[in-house]
C-alpha cells in the first residue's frame, strides 16, 4: 500500500511458498522409494545399479529444494527484482513502467494446496515474461504490482495507446 507520509511504496519479499517446493518434490517420493524396493527385492547381484539410482534421486530432490528456496522475488517502487541460483546468483531487474500486462494461474494441484503462478509480461528486452511460481493464493500480488506500475507510468508521464 502507498504510504502517503513517506511518499512511497514499502517493499514487498516473495518466496516460493513450501507447499510448492513439497508440491514438485512429490514425484521424486514414488521414485526413490521403487529404486530402494528394487534394491532391495532383486536377486541378482547388480542391486547397486538401483541404489545408485535412488541416491541420486536424493541428490535432485535436495537439488531442486535448494534452488527454489534460494529463488527470491522483490517488489520495490519501481522495479521487480529476481534472485536465483545456488553456486552461481543471478539477478534480474525489471522496471515497473515497462510492464504491460498480468496474469495469475492456478492449476487443480495448486488450488487444492492453496498457491498460484503470477505472470507479469514486460516490454524488457531479456525478461519479458516472468512466472512467479508457488506464490500464496491470498495475497493480492497482481493488484500491487498493477497499482505500483500505474503509479510509476504516471510519474514518468508514459500514456498506453491501443486500437480496439
């Protein structure tokens, strides 16, 4: 919200929520778990070759859990900020008056967890499509994102025509 007394917008921290990160680690449970069955079960003497399978089943399951919980979303006053990576960080930076448009998505697993895919489409050369993924379904993220662009478009005097 526009907070009148210090003339701006505070800023907004966003995360996958750990109902996503559970959400796309879900399918590597069933796999581990019939690589170790396997292993375990076989007769044969190459029951290794499963447990190889099933530890590195792990290792991307830790992988893809650190990864997205080093992702980080920031919503300043006028730019969207995107941090990824675990060895390697990256940071994109999109200004709020080039955003053009929103979307939010929810598919039946994320309504039934209770999250949602925020995709804000920009005129920025080298992202302009960015998906927040594993957003919270009750916050309003699209309707603070589209108050801070309108505010930003008016201040830099930037007029939208379109032919309808």
């Amino acid at each position: 919200m526009y907070n009148f007394y210090t003339n701006a917008y505070p800023k907004v921290e966003l995360r996958p929520c750990c109902r996503y990160i559970l959400l796309t680690n879900l399918f590597f449970i069933p796999l581990i778990s019939g690589f170790i069955w396997m292993a375990n079960h076989i007769t044969m003497i190459e029951h290794w070759f499963f447990y190889s399978f099933a530890i590195f089943g792990i290792f991307m399951s830790v992988l893809v859990t650190l990864s997205q919980l080093a992702t980080r979303y920031t919503i300043t006053a006028e730019q969207i900020i995107i941090r990824k990576g675990l060895v390697a960080r990256t940071t994109h930076y999109i200004e709020l008056y080039r955003v053009v448009d929103y979307e939010q998505r929810q598919n039946l697993l994320q309504l039934l967890v209770g999250i949602k895919t925020v995709i804000i489409l920009s005129r920025d050369r080298t992202n302009g499509c960015l998906k927040m993924v594993g957003i919270k379904a009750n916050k309003d993220i699209v309707g603070e994102i589209r108050r801070r662009v309108e505010f930003n478009k008016r201040k830099k005097g930037i007029y939208e025509i379109t032919n309808h």
